[in-house]
C-alpha cells in the first residue's frame, strides 16, 4: 500500500469522529480500522517497509550514533460520559506518528513526525542524529521480529464494538448507582477504551509489533444527607477485551462507588501524630509504587538522585518483603508483552526477601549497569523518548493473616485508598490524602476516617514495614495514569494487609 500521510489518514476517520460528537447513537471510530492482525499493520496499512525503516535507521546514525530505534504509534482513543442519564461526553482521538531516536552513550536525540511519508521521516532522523557528532554508522542488514506472549488477547477489536453495546453498560452503570440510595443527587458514568498499535524497529536488528488494548468503565457520584454532600470515585478495567464488561461489572462499579460515599457521612478525623499505619490490600499499593517504586528506577539510581543508588544487594526491609515489577500480568493495566525498545515482557525482583536485587532498566541503563534490560523502557506517545517505568507494582504476601495485621497495631489508623499527594521521586519524601480508611482501636477497625493526610518517607516506610498479610491483591482498575518527566503511562499496582510500624498521621491535635 502506497504511504498516506498523516492528514490524509485523519480527513477519511474525520466524518466518524464528527458524527460520534453530534449523534452518539453512532458508532465511535468503528470505520477508522477493523483489521485484526497484529503482524505486518504499519507495512499494510502505510506502507513502511523494511527498506524504508533501515533507510531512516541509517540517517539516525549518520553522525556517529551508538544505536538508534524508530517506534511508531496509531491510536484510537473513545470516551463516552453520562450526566444523570444524559450523553454530554462522546468523541474519538485519533493519534498517528512516528518517533526517531539516537543514542551516542547515555545521551539522546529525538525527532517526531505526524506525517509517515520518507521524506518527514528521515527529516525527524536527521534531527535525531545532532546528539552525535563522528563516523556515520549503519544499522542491522536484517531485522528479526520478535516473539513473545500475549498477556492481554483480544476476541475482536475494540474499534469493531458498536457504540450502543459500550453505552448500554454505562447506561447499566448509572441506574444503579440512583437506585441503590436515595442520597445519591448526581452520578456521571463512563466508558474509555483505547486501542493503541505500535511498532518498533531497533538498529541492532529487531523487530517488535504490538496490539495494546486500555479500557475501564467508571462512575463518580455526589450523595447528600441533611444539607451535606460528598463525593466518590470508582473504576473497573485494565487491558480487557469488550466481554468482560458484563452486567455483573457494571453493578460492581455502581456498588462500590455507592458504598465509598455514604460510609463518608460518618466519617471522623483521627488524632494527628506518629501512630501505625495499616495498609489494605489492593489499591494503597499506590503508595508503594509513588513513595518507593520510583526510587529504584534505574535512571534515578545512575544520576545518583535515588537513596538507592548504592544500595544492590544490602537489605532494605526485612526478610518477609519482597517486591516485584511485572509486565506479565494478564489483563492488568501496566502489563506489556514488550516494551517500548523491543524487550519482551518480563517480571523483575526488585526487592527479595528484604534485600535489593535490581532496578527497573531501559537499555540506556542496562548498558551503563552492564546487565539486561528489565522491559521497563516505556513512553507517553511517539512524540516522547524512553525513560525507565514502572508496569505492575507489588509486595509478594506474608505469611500472616489480616486480622492477626491488624490486632498487632492496636491503635492507628487503616487506609483502605490513598488519593492526590505528593512525592520525591529521589528521596522519597511523600504526602497522600487518605480517601478511604478507618480507625484501629484495640486491635479491631472502628470508625471511618476522612480529611486526613499520611506523611513518610518511602525507603524509611519500608524498613518500618513488620507485618506483611497473605491476602495479595492487584488493583483491578485502570483509570490511574503515572506522571514523570512530563509523560504518562498506565500501570498497575497491588499490596497485601501491610502494618508500618510507625507514620506521620495528620489529623486532629490532641
């Protein structure tokens, strides 16, 4: 198929992104593709070859790269929103680009193009290439293509679901958050799926092609009770195909959003100061990927930012900890069959039985640590270069139950969810807003809590970690995007019953 550009790609999708934001009984992007396949797309549908891609390659190297890689993207992202009922959100974003990138040490140059034509190509090559400055080199003479699992199949594409199938779900989703309390007063449900295609084409030879999908059904609802309102979130999904978005799903969501709003009314504030902290299972792994996690990305520990950055094998935490990064997890919302540099999916140790074993690696880093990528490479869009990320973030269960977790604090508090707050990344100096949690007393869980802020520091949190429960759970939701250097990604987190010792609550002053 003869190259089209960029523009000419988005004039023949335009009519069905118009007719999505006009006539929501339309089906959103369905026409833009349907082809299921997930080998030999870019080259089908765009005309990039093997020449081609070698063509570029070789530009990239022209001044004296070490190594350069080509990654491109076609993305069909759709949302659609309910406002009590009534459609106010329906659209469709198409994202379609090409980016170039050279390597000479552990510097990088970076050129995007919107438009796949040879000619816009090899000017984002060229402009890649200025970060070296010798001896032109040359690519691979054949690319390999890789091979590797699929942690999230697809039954049919996203793009090929019609639209009345996705809004009936949310529409699912809505009635039952109004008829499960009266208090409820506002209630907007959603539906986001995102089909994303990427390839990319390595000068050392590789080949890697990938079919990602992202999609989770969500609901926040405002409740109020005698002249008094709160809010609450809630999300299902991760990388998913449309059948699991069932009636069962939608009154999930609707249940458990429900729940974390009328159980706010009677809430209390906790006494402020140094108490014990227990950490549900599931979601409050949020806190160990933001306070911890990005400590041990590999880019932080070898600009020496990170307090770990001496740390491989001396003990971190103690002996019943052990942390785990994964791209393998099926269906969850960091998973990758491989990365953004063409390295396959991979779980990596991170912390084994309370003794650092590894970081997160791209290859830059891998190279400067003489060890192998970890699979961590990741990126926002084609329009971004390759940083060291987490996927999907967890402690391993311990050999305790939660009840025994949370007897042994006696007095503290329980978070259930953390939401908003703040972190170094180097440090890993950390504020979060409790968003669920409850009191301990006596060694049982007692009121809920809310307006309440936990304050830490992430490698000291994780030494002052004692007891770990055997109830592991992953998130199951795929709404929360990570945030570094200006680009976001998708990941996912988990944590079994975690008692810390000892943490800065900050309530109410006794």
């Amino acid at each position: 198929m003869k190259p089209i550009t960029r523009r000419s790609f988005l004039q023949s999708a335009a009519g069905t992104t118009i007719a999505v934001a006009m006539a929501p009984t339309l089906s959103s992007c369905r026409s833009v593709t349907t082809q299921a396949k997930k080998t030999g797309y870019f080259e089908s549908e765009f005309g990039i070859t093997y020449s081609l891609c070698r063509k570029v390659l070789d530009e990239a190297l022209s001044k004296g790269g070490d190594y350069a890689d080509l990654y491109f993207e076609h993305t069909i992202d759709n949302r659609v929103v309910l406002e009590d009922g009534k459609v106010n959100q329906a659209y469709c974003d198409v994202i379609l680009g090409v980016g170039t990138r050279t390597v000479k040490g552990d510097q990088v140059g970076y050129g995007f193009t919107q438009e796949l034509t040879a000619k816009s190509m090899m000017g984002a090559a060229s402009t890649a290439a200025t970060i070296a400055n010798s001896s032109p080199n040359v690519s691979a003479g054949e690319f390999v293509r890789l091979q590797f699992k699929n942690h999230y199949p697809l039954e049919k594409l996203l793009t090929s679901v019609p639209f009345e199938s996705k809004l009936q779900v949310v529409q699912s989703t809505n009635d039952k958050c109004f008829a499960l309390s009266p208090m409820i007063i506002k209630v907007n449900a959603g539906f986001r799926d995102q089909q994303k295609r990427v390839m990319v084409v390595t000068s050392d030879g590789v080949k890697s092609e990938d079919l990602l999908p992202l999609n989770y059904l969500f609901a926040s609802v405002i409740a109020e009770k005698q002249g008094r309102r709160e809010t609450a979130w809630w999300d299902l999904g991760g990388r998913k195909d449309f059948s699991y978005y069932s009636q069962e799903v939608a009154e999930d969501v609707a249940r458990t959003v429900v729940g974390r709003v009328i159980v706010l009314f009677d809430a209390v504030q906790p006494p402020a100061g140094e108490m014990p902290v227990v950490l549900g299972p599931g979601i409050t792994g949020t806190l160990l990927h933001e306070a911890i996690g990005h400590g041990m990305e590999a880019d932080y520990n070898r600009k020496g930012i990170s307090t770990y950055s001496t740390m491989i094998g001396e003990k971190v935490a103690e002996p019943f900890v052990t942390i785990i990064d994964d791209g393998t997890n099926p269906g969850l919302a960091g998973s990758l069959n491989v990365d953004d540099e063409g390295t396959p999916g991979q779980k990596t140790v991170l912390v084994e039985n309370g003794i650092l074993r590894s970081y997160m690696h791209d290859k830059i880093s891998a190279k400067h640590y003489q060890v192998k990528s970890t699979g961590n490479g990741r990126r926002q869009s084609y329009e971004h270069y390759v940083i060291p990320r987490m996927r999907n973030t967890y402690m391993l269960a311990g050999p305790a139950t939660p009840e025994e977790v949370i007897k042994s604090a006696r007095n503290g508090i329980y978070v259930q969810d953390v939401g908003g707050g703040e972190v170094s990344p180097g440090e890993g100096d950390f504020a979060f807003y409790v968003a669920q949690g409850r009191m301990i007393e006596d060694g049982k869980l007692t009121a809920p809590v809310k307006d309440v802020n936990i304050v830490g520091n992430g490698p000291k949190m994780l030494k002052n970690v004692t007891m770990v429960a055997n109830d592991l759970e992953m998130w199951q939701g795929a709404s929360g995007g990570c945030g570094k250097d200006g680009q976001g990604v998708f990941v996912g987190v988990g944590l079994p019953t975690t008692l810390v010792q000892s943490m800065t609550v900050g309530g109410i002053k006794t």
